[in-house]
C-alpha cells in the first residue's frame, strides 16, 4: 500500500508535466487519453512488424477484409468477391464511398498497389504472391488476383490480423517495401495529427467524419469501425508506476499493457477494470540472428533451446501463474488448433551441459554474444535478464546492449555483423489467430532473406509450410502440421519461452472495448 501511495503521488507529479494543448486541455468526454506500451517511431506497417506500428496503422488505415470473433474471414473495405474459372481468379469490389483522409476517393489502383508492396515484405503475403499471375485492375471499384494454380487461403490472408495488408493510396503503395513510407493517409477511422506528435511522448488522432463504417456490430477486427471519441491521444510514459499512479488517480483513461505483476493492485481499485482482449494469448520469442556465426548453425540455436525453463521466465514476466502456462512446446499457440508439442520433448527442461557440447560443435570459442536489451519494457527487459543469466551459466561471453524499444526495433533490421552495429539475439513476442498457422506465422517464416529480422533460412521447412497452405482438407494437414513441428524444434526460427494472457486495464467508465486480440480504439466510448 505504501508502494502504490508513493507510486501515486510520483505519477500525479509526472502527470502534470503533460502541460497545456493536451488532452487535459480538452473535454474529457470526448478524448481517450491511452498509455501506451512503446515509443512510436515507425510509421510504416509494411518496413517494421513493431506492435506499435501495428496499432497505429490500424487507427488510420482499412483493410480489405478482416476476421471476426470465430477466426472467419468478412468483408471490411471489400463490398464481396466471386471465385471464378475453377478457383482460379478471385474478383474483388470495393464498397462505395469509400475516401482517403485527404478526400481522394479509394480506388482498386490503391488497393493493388498496397497488396504488391505488401506481400513482398508479409510471410503470409509472399506466400500468396507465389501463387499469384497477376493482381489487375478490373475498374475503379473492381481488381482481380489471378493464380497459378489452386490456393485456398486467398481471403484469409487478405485478412489476417497481424501485419495486414493497410491500404494506401496508390502513389505511396509505390514506394519500395525497403524503404520506409513516412506520409500517412489512410481511410480508417481515425486521422493522425501530424502537427502534434511529438516521438517520445505524444501521439494524437482525430475522429475521422468522413469515414462510413460497416453495418454490422464490430466482432474482432471486422464489423463496423464506429469512433465514438473526438480524439485518441497516446502518451509513453517508460516509468510503469507513474502509468500505474496516472491510471488510478483518472488521470488516464487505459494502460494497454500494464506489467502483469500491477494487476492484483489495480483489481482493488474499483474505479479501474482490468479487460482480457486475447482469447488466444502471446507467446514470447528469442530471436536469434541466423546470419552470423555461432547461430548461422542449426546446433547453436539447439544450444539456446536447452538453456530455457519456460516457468523462469513466466515468473519473471507474468507473476501471476493463472495468466501463463508453465509450459507450452506449441509454436502454433496452446489453445489453438494448430497446437502440437511434436518435437518439443528434448527441450522441456533445461540441459547446461548439452547447450555447452553444442555450443563447441557449432564452433562457438568465446566470442562476445550481442544481446539487445529493451530497457523500456519491463516485460521484454525481464526476460532479456532471464535469457543473458542462462547464456552465462553456459559459459557463453555476453555482450548486453541496453537502449530503448524503439531503438531496438531499428538496429534489429540491421544486416551488419554483431561486431559492426548488428546482433545475436533479441527477444520479442506475437500471438493471435495469425502465429497460429505455420503460413503466417511470421517469426515462423523461414525464407532466408525475406524472412524477419534474424533471417531464419530454412528452405526444406518452407516447403512443408507450402505443402501444408496447399492442403484443404483438416485431416491430411495434420501430419503435416506434425512434420513441421518437428522440423521447426530442429533448426528453430525461434525459441518459444512460453505463452501467457496480456490483458489491459481501463477506467471503470471506459466502454465498448472489443476482445480484438490486440488494443484498438473503435467502438470505445466514455461515459
């Protein structure tokens, strides 16, 4: 209690450091002020896989089609398709009145140029696009996706969750998938205000008037965006007490990811609610860099997975065990029904001595291991100690290099050696419908250079992903499923750490809030 009194008092003094202009300045019925769990930098969904991104693409762009509540692909932008010549071509036609947030109409030109730059960074994406002949223009409203051959998963990917395909207007879709867009207009629901964001502390949208959202009730990601506020206003407060003390003292309205060790205190608070928005959960991530030795060899990332207790670092990330499981072998998620623990079983405990043997196998003598630490966040911060305190005990030379989140998300793109401004290994975490499925598993994605950041290269795996993605029928899938799980726990794109519940926590007169699999901001209202 002294703790949280402390906290309190520290936060209401931070929190009057927000200053004038603000959404303390405004009517607070009309503006959702959101801590939110990262500094945003990148603005483009397509360069960076970042969740932050992510969510703020989602507040400013549309998407063709999405998924509702029971993992079913809907039209979103899309007003429906026809499957034609066998299965073959996929027409689809835009829904009318549609308008970018600078008036421009939205066009099938947009649509088709953000689908070509997307699937060539997207792992879902790309495996389409292998598939795909053509993507043409029919007419202003109408395109077509003409395959190659039969593939079922055509919607689906179209409107998977995770890093979808945003639309944009054609000239920006233009820009390579290298280089990173930095005007954003969209058609979404909310318009960001250039003008007053500030990287570091503040982002703003506004209401979009002229959006025209679906008909039917919001469900997941699909249905009708309806934005029921003036203005979202995003704040990144790196001290979690303050957020804490902010969220407590109504200065806040939701703190989208509340350290989980917070949740017990803020349960006591009966002016806060603390919402579970993910059915499925997230599951955590080491990501090594298979560029360079020691971990360009498939022995060395075996050497990793046998210093890893899944419990030690849910202690350390979670607390609570009713929010995590002590162990889940699945890289298609416990709870999914992709789950397998096939191949998992050498890895269910730790074995020092076996990670030393294949560590020297792999060539490993001592070099310094670059670890990046995300210093920011507390959960990634966490497990990052975890993970340099099990490479030591190996005997493993760790160089840790601490910087913010932000940062990390720029130098994990970076293809220079360790030595040079590069890696070995970073942690992240994903989760949802989309890491279910070997196909748009995206840190699953094992395609060498168009893989994720740490390039997992594992072209025999990729084929049985290809194997699997052609296969319509659940039955037959299924082994196949089996022997990628196998595959995977061999050459390991990554090493999973375990799977818990990442709820967010709210003011009690915050409303509407969607179980979304992620934070989005439509259909919130304050009362």
């Amino acid at each position: 209690m002294k703790f949280i009194t402390r906290a309190i008092k520290a936060g209401l003094v931070a929190v009057s450091l927000l200053g004038p202009g603000t959404a303390l300045a405004q009517d607070r019925a009309s503006t959702l002020r959101v801590v939110v769990h990262a500094n945003l930098q990148i603005l483009d969904p397509v360069w960076t896989t970042a969740f932050i991104t992510g969510r703020h693409a989602y507040l400013i762009y549309d998407t063709l089609y999405a998924m509702n509540s029971r993992f079913e692909p809907r039209p979103q932008m899309a007003e429906g398709h026809e499957v034609l010549e066998d299965g073959l071509v996929y027409r689809i036609r835009l829904r009318e009145g549609l308008r970018f947030h600078d008036g421009n109409p939205v066009r099938a030109q947009d649509a088709v140029a953000s689908l070509r730059r997307w699937s060539m960074r997207d792992a879902m994406g790309q495996r389409m696009a292998s598939v795909t002949a053509s993507i043409d223009v029919v007419d202003d409203r109408t395109f077509e996706i003409r395959l190659k051959e039969q593939w079922g998963l055509v919607i689906e990917t179209l409107a998977k969750a995770s890093n979808p395909a945003f639309i944009m207007p054609e000239r920006i879709a233009q820009t390579p998938p290298t280089t990173q867009v930095t005007e954003t207009i969209g058609s979404g629901p909310f318009i960001f205000v250039r003008e007053e964001w500030r990287p570091g502390n503040v982002v703003v949208y506004r209401r979009n008037p002229d959006y025209v959202p679906r008909d039917e009730p919001a469900d997941y990601m699909s249905g009708g965006k309806r934005a029921l506020v003036e203005r979202v206003e995003w704040r990144y407060i790196p001290d979690h007490n303050t957020s804490l003390a902010a969220l407590n003292a109504g200065e806040i309205d939701y703190f989208e990811a509340p350290p989980l060790d917070f949740i017990a205190s803020l349960e006591r608070n009966r002016n806060v609610r603390i919402v579970k928005i993910d059915p499925l959960g997230t599951q955590g991530a080491i990501r090594p860099n298979s560029l360079f030795p020691p971990f360009n060899d498939p022995r060395a990332r075996q050497a990793l997975a046998h210093l890893v207790r899944q419990e030690d670092y849910m202690r350390v990330v979670v607390g609570n065990p009713q929010l995590y499981q002590a162990f889940c072998g699945a890289f298609f998620q416990c709870g999914s029904g992709n789950e397998t623990t096939v191949g998992s079983e050498p890895f269910r405990q730790p074995n020092v001595e076996r990670a030393k043997e294949l560590f020297r196998e792999a060539g490993y003598k001592g070099e310094p291991i670059v670890v990046l630490q995300p210093t920011d966040r507390a959960q990634y911060n966490a497990a990052t100690m975890v993970l340099v305190q099990s490479l030591r005990r190996a005997g493993v030379n760790v160089d840790v290099q601490a910087m913010d989140w932000s940062t990390l998300l720029s130098r994990r793109a970076s293809r220079n050696p360790p030595d040079q401004g590069g890696y070995h290994i970073f942690i992240t975490t994903h989760g949802g419908p989309d890491t279910a499925m070997p196909v748009s598993n995206s840190w699953f994605n094992s395609r060498c250079d168009r893989a994720n950041p740490g390039w997992a290269c594992d072209m025999e795996l990729d084929a049985m992903v290809a194997e699997w993605a052609k296969e319509s029928d659940a039955e037959k899938r299924r082994p196949i499923l089996e022997r990628i799980h196998r595959r995977a726990w061999e050459t390991l794109p990554y090493i999973p750490f375990g799977q818990y519940t990442q709820p967010v926590a709210v003011r009690s007169n915050i409303h509407g809030i969607l179980a979304a699999g992620m934070p989005v901001y439509w259909n919130i209202e304050k009362r």
